[in-house]
C-alpha cells in the first residue's frame, strides 16, 4: 500500500532509506540540516521539506536518521504537533537513549519505535539487510509493510531499548572480529608476510572458530562452564606468548593486553577447569 513517509536526515544512511522508500512507490518527504543533499531525492521524486517541523506534517510516518541520538534529542524540540504520528528512529544510539526518546515521544502523543539498521547504505533494500525494532507494537503492525522496503524487519520486544541492545550486541561481536582480524594483519606485517594473502587462512579459521559460539551461548545460558576442549588454565598459559610476540615484532599489544587480565582473574578466582564460555560471568558487572 503506497503511504506517506518523512524522512529526517539525508547523509548516506537517511539517504538510502529515503531512495528505498520512493522505489518502493511511496510518497516521500525529506528534510536535511545542509539542504542540498535533498537534491538527488527531490530528483528521484521526494519533496523538500524547509525545516522539520514542515517535513513530519507531511506524513503520519517519520523516519529518523542522524549522527546521533543526542542529535535527534536536538531536532525533536523543532518537530511541531507530532500527535498520533509514528516516529521511527533509526539512529544508533544506546538502550537508555531509546528509551528516553520513547518517553518524549510519549509526551508529544506520539508513537515511538526505535530501530538498528543491521546493513551498510549499499544493502538497504537488498536480500541481506534487515532492521531491529522495537518501542509501540501496534505502530510496528501498522507500519511494517512500509518499513520492509529498506529489507526485513526483525520485532525484538516493546521495551523501546531492545533494538538497540540487539544492534550493539551484533556490532560488538563484529568489532572483537575486526580487532582480532587487524592485530593478525599487524603481526603477519612485521615479516612482510601479504595481510590479503593471509586472509586466505585467516578467514576459514575464524569461521570455524565462530562455529562454537551455539555451544559456548548454551554453556553460558546453562552455567555449566566445564570444558574438555581448551581449559582456562590452557588459555592464561599461553597467552602471554602473544604479547611477548607483538612486543617482540613491534606491534603494540595495547588491545590484548586487557584480555590477559581478564584470563589471570578467572584463573584467581577459582575458574581453571572451566571454557572460555566463564570470562562471560566475570564481564557481567552489577548495574
Ligand atoms: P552521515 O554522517 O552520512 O549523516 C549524518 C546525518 O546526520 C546527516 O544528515 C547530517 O546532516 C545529520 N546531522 C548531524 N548532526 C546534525 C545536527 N546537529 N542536526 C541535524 N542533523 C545533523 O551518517 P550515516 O547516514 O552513515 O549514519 C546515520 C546513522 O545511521 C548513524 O547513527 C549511523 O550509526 C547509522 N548507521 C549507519 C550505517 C552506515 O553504514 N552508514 C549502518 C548502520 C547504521 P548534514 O548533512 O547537515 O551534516
């Protein structure tokens, strides 16, 4: 069904969604801060909206995607009468700030729906990109047809902080992956050794290695910590190999040496026998 959406914030995110969205066939208002990226939507057909007040009167859907959500907290205060309007803010923020956004929303008489955008510009409405929602579940109902053209749509729960845990908790597995995958180039650097040649064997080992995190998720969800496959102990004996190794190639060990600390407490505090699946409860800190 064709509907009317605004979309706030056209970097290069804003800008693809608003692109999805016109495809798609829906009439689309955009709003920017620096006007002139509107030109390329207004070209494909969007209209232009003077500020943003002007953009969320135009539609019943608002769409939100700016740097930040202390961003969004600015441009909130110059939205206007948003009453009975579903804002949809797809800017990555933490829990705590979707949740108070959601409150504000609340305040307006408006509907709120926070979302993690798991994809980068070039995928949205693609096979492979999808979005974490969460906050009003009738606004998502209603909505969801329209928000499926920047790709899936994946419900994680009415507290409007859920999205944002989800999106943050896949970005930190990909940044461990990311320093881990870097640290490896920097090592292999050292001895001119090609870092794409290396990611030949770096990238099935990963993979393979990432095969174990069901298990090591039911170890953490059960408890049961015991492990016949690579002890704690194991781990904390052979780990200052690494840092003595970057130290003595010359690379710096800054990212590595924390997880060092972390292994010598597990180990303090009575955890030898146990899998890697334990460092999960000493991370875990009281709120
Ligand atoms: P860009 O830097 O390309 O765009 C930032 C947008 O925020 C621009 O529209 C900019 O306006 C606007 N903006 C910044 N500060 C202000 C302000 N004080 N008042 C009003 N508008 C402001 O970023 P992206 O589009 O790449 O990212 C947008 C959001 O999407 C971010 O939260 C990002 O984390 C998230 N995201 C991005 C992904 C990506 O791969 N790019 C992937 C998943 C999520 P102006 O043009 O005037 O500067």
């Amino acid at each position: 069904m064709t509907t009317h959406v605004s979309v706030l914030g056209l970097g290069m995110m804003g800008s693809a969604l608003a692109t999805a969205l016109l495809k798609a066939g829906h009439h689309v208002t955009v709003w920017n801060r620096s006007p002139a990226r509107t030109g390329p939507l207004v070209a494909q057909g969007a209209l232009p909206a003077g500020t943003p007040a002007e953009a969320a009167a135009a539609s019943p859907l608002v769409v939100v995607c700016l740097l930040t959500d202390d961003t969004v907290h600015e441009v909130f205060d110059t939205l206007g009468d948003v009453t009975g309007k579903t804002l949809v803010n797809l800017t990555n923020g933490t829990p705590a700030q979707a949740r108070e956004l959601a409150a504000r929303a609340a305040d307006h008489g408006a509907h709120y729906l926070d979302g993690g955008i798991m994809a980068v510009p070039q995928m949205i409405a693609g096979p492979h990109a999808y979005v974490f929602y969460s906050g009003d579940e009738q606004a998502y109902e209603t909505h969801r047809a329209t928000l499926a053209a920047f790709g899936g749509t994946k419900w994680t729960g009415t507290d409007p902080g859920r999205a944002a845990l989800y999106d943050l908790a896949l970005l930190t597995g990909m940044y461990g992956m990311v320093v881990g995958v870097l640290q490896a180039f920097a090592l292999v650097r050292t001895e001119h050794i090609s870092a794409e040649e290396f990611s030949e064997l770096l990238v099935p080992w990963v993979t393979a290695m990432l095969a174990s995190a069901p298990e090591m998720g039911r170890a953490i969800d059960t408890g049961q910590h015991l492990t016949d496959v690579s002890s704690l102990a194991v781990n904390q004996a052979a780990f200052p190999n690494f840092t003595a190794t970057f130290r003595d190639q010359g690379v710096s060990p800054e990212l590595f040496v924390p997880f060092q600390a972390l292994l010598d407490r597990a180990i303090a505090e009575g955890h030898a026998a146990d899998g890697l699946s334990r460092l999960a409860d000493l991370l875990t800190v009281e709120r």
